[in-house]
C-alpha cells in the first residue's frame, strides 16, 4: 500500500516562529501536494511539485515555500508563522498522469 | 476557472436509508471527477473516480456515483447507509493545464458531511 507520512500530527507554534511541515511518500511517486484544509473551505491547493527541486504555486502561496530535495520527501515552510495559518495541512502525492490523489493523515497546526 | 460545488454542507440521514449527495462542477472541456472520504481525525480516501467511459462508477463501501455531462453533475449515492459511513464527503475535478488538458492537480469542494443517525 502506498504510505503518505506526515511527521507530526499536531503542532502549536507562536506567532513569528518559523515552522516546518515534512512528508515523506514510498511509493517513488512524482508529484507531490500541499493543500490546507479550513472548514466550509474545503482542501486548497498551496504548492505542488513535480519532480525533484521543481515547485510551483498552487492558490494560495502566499507566506509559504516549499523545499523538495529527494524525490520521497517534500517540506512546508512557514517562514514567520501567523495565527491565520491557524489550520489543517495535508500532504499527497501521485504517480505521473491523472489519477489519484494519496494522502498523508494530516498535520493540524495552531498558532497562538 | 473550474470550480465544484457541493450544496449541502451536511446531509443527516437515518441508519439504512439511502443517501444522495450533490456535486456540479463548472468546465468548459472533459474533465475528470472524483470522491474522496475523509472519517475524522484521518486523512483523504479515494471513494471512486470517472476518468472515461461508463457514466456509472462503482466504488468502495457501495457507492456510486453518475457522471451526468449535460448537467454537469456527478453525485454521490448509496442505497442504504451505515453509521459507519458518518464522514466528510469531498467532490473534485482535475485542473486544467494551460493548453487545455487535464493535469493531476484537483480541484476540491467545501465538503458535505454526511450524518448516519441510528
């Protein structure tokens, strides 16, 4: 079965702290995904990536990055976290092509 | 843009009744569509997908769902739910790439929670 790994499942941060969300795939899939996850919004896309040090924006980058060095492992960043980070962020990856979408249990950040 | 609606933000339902839940998605060209579950505290789940051929797709826990082109539409149903199935319910459909095929990024909905009550 394919395994999605987010390291931490809850995190409470400060507000300006730096933040790092990690993910791990097994499944030597390309592409992977940053969504984040507010209720009556629904998942929305922060980044993706491709292939390996390949990244692009997603709908709503603003006040995150991304870092993908190896192809299993993909990291959020969030360079000075605020409290409207407040949220649930959920990792995926996928093989090449249309398909399904693997998700990670989630890592649900709040800042305080 | 592509969007997907889900209507109903939550659908109570008796256990053993049969449930419908509401997805339309707006696309101009042949998109593919797809529902995921998500029990709490859990991440997403593919529930089943439509990339082609029969409008009628069968999934997983017997659901099913109907790609309906004319209206836009592809709902969710199951003809006799448990309390088990009590979970949130996301509908998406594949983005576009700029010259006009589909790419494997999705495109979700807000979600409808679906409440199995004994």
């Amino acid at each position: 079965d394919v395994k999605v790994t987010q390291s931490s499942r809850y995190l409470v941060k400060r507000t300006g702290e730096k933040v790092f969300l990690e993910c791990v795939q097994d499944m030597d899939h390309e592409n992977m995904f940053w969504y984040r996850q507010d209720p009556g919004l629904g998942l929305r896309l922060i980044y993706f990536s491709y292939d390996v040090k390949m990244k692009e924006k997603g709908d709503i980058p603003e006040g995150y990055s991304v870092s993908r060095e190896k192809k299993e492992r993909f990291s959020l960043i969030l360079e000075s976290a605020s409290t409207n980070q407040t949220s649930m962020y959920l990792c995926a990856s996928s093989p090449q092509g249309v398909g399904e979408l693997f998700f990670g249990e989630g890592s649900r950040l709040t800042v305080l | 843009a592509q969007s997907v609606t889900q209507l109903d933000s939550q659908v109570p339902v008796f256990e053993e009744a049969p449930v419908e839940l509401r997805c339309n998605y707006s696309s101009s060209v042949s998109v593919y569509l797809f529902w995921y579950v998500q029990y709490p505290n859990q991440g997403l789940q593919l529930l089943l997908k439509y990339l082609s051929g029969s409008t009628l797709v069968k999934g997983i826990n017997g659901f099913e769902a109907e790609f309906n082109k004319s209206q836009t539409s592809f709902h969710l149903r199951k003809p006799s739910v448990h309390i088990s199935d009590t979970a949130e319910y996301f509908c998406a459909v594949s983005a576009l790439a700029g010259y006009g095929g589909a790419t494997n990024k999705l495109i979700f909905g807000t979600g409808t929670l679906l409440a199995v009550q004994p």
